[in-house]
C-alpha cells in the first residue's frame, strides 16, 4: 500500500514537474511570440519612418529647386514686363507715327487744294502768254 502511495506520489511528482516544464516551455514560446510581435512592429515602424524620411527629402529637394528656381522666376517676371513695356513703347511710337504721317498727307493734300486754283490761274496765264507769242509771230511775219 505505501508502495502504491509512494508511486502514485512519484506518479504525480513526474506528471507535476512535466507540468512545469510544459509551463516554462509555454512560457518560452509565449516570450518569443513577443519577441516576434515586438521585431515586426519594430520593422513596419522603421518602414514608416523611412518613408516618411524620403518623403521628407523629396520634399526637401522640391523646396530647394523652388528656391534656386525663385530668383529665375522673379528675372523672368521683369523681363516679361521689360518685353510688355518695349512692345507698348513700340505699339505708341507707330501710333504716333501714323499720326504724323496722316497729318502730313492731310497738310499736303489741303496744300495741293489751294494750289489748284493757281495751278489753273498759271495755266491760263501760260496759254494766253503762248497765244499772245502766236499772234505776234503772225504780226512779224505780215
């Protein structure tokens, strides 16, 4: 009988310490499980970070090209407003010349309107003087 009890305790006492060892074995897993867990959030975390650190750059880099680019915007921007202001000067002085020139046909053409009366008046005074010669002649020869 206590030969039954004894292994019966030496039954328990096994069945006992592959209890713990089946624990520390659970235990174990259950730590790298964990371990496991703690790594791929750890590595999704360094992902995120290093894109969100090329995302930075770029916009960096975009930054950077907005600022070289800015003194060349700003050169273009009075070079476009140079290039307005030649061409309006040019567009003004063509409208002046125009002006001009319509005044001075304007002036000419009023000139030659009041020397066709004159014209006329010497015209008439050449025939009389041609005719006046004719008759002459025609006295001389009588």
């Amino acid at each position: 009988m206590q030969r039954a009890e004894l292994q019966r305790a030496e039954l328990q006492w096994a069945e006992l310490q592959w209890a713990e060892s089946q624990q520390a074995e659970l235990q174990r897993a259950e730590m790298q499980w964990a371990e496991m867990q703690r790594a791929v959030l750890q590595r999704a975390v360094l992902q995120r970070a290093e894109m969100q650190r090329a995302e930075l750059q770029r916009a960096e880099m975009q930054w950077a090209e907005l600022q070289r680019a800015e003194p060349q915007r700003a050169v273009l921007q009075r070079a476009e407003m140079q290039r307005a202001e030649m061409q309006r000067a040019v567009l003004q002085r063509a409208v002046l010349q125009r002006a001009v020139l319509q005044r001075a046909e304007l002036t000419q053409w009023a000139v030659l309107q009041r020397a066709e009366p004159q014209r006329a008046v010497l015209q008439r005074a050449e025939m009389q003087r041609a005719e006046m010669q004719r008759a002459e002649m025609q006295r001389a020869e009588m």
